[in-house]
C-alpha cells in the first residue's frame, strides 16, 4: 500500500516532507476494495462441505 501511495507526492510548503496526493489515495482505496471484493467472490466459490465427513 505504501507503494501506491508513494505514486503521486506533494512536497510540504517548507521543504524536507511530502505527502501522497488525493489521487493516491483514492488509487489504494480502489485496490483495497478491489481486492475485497475478489476475496468475497472466491469464498463464494469455495465448497460448503469441503474438509467435512459426509453422513
């Protein structure tokens, strides 16, 4: 996530610091929801019965 953050920075007014800018977050907020909705279709996609003894 640093990573993506790091793709687009904003040097600090006094020098030394810089910040990511808005459209680096809204970037690594896409990926996080991206990526959780991927891992909520994958379990969906999981047996129900996988690792239990059938009766």
């Amino acid at each position: 996530m640093s990573v993506l953050l790091a793709t687009s920075t904003v040097g600090a007014s006094g020098g030394g610091a810089s910040y990511p800018t808005t459209g680096a977050f809204f970037l690594t907020m896409g990926v996080i929801v991206s990526l959780c909705i991927i891992a909520i279709l994958l379990a969906f996609a999981l047996r129900r019965n996988a690792g239990v003894a059938a009766d």
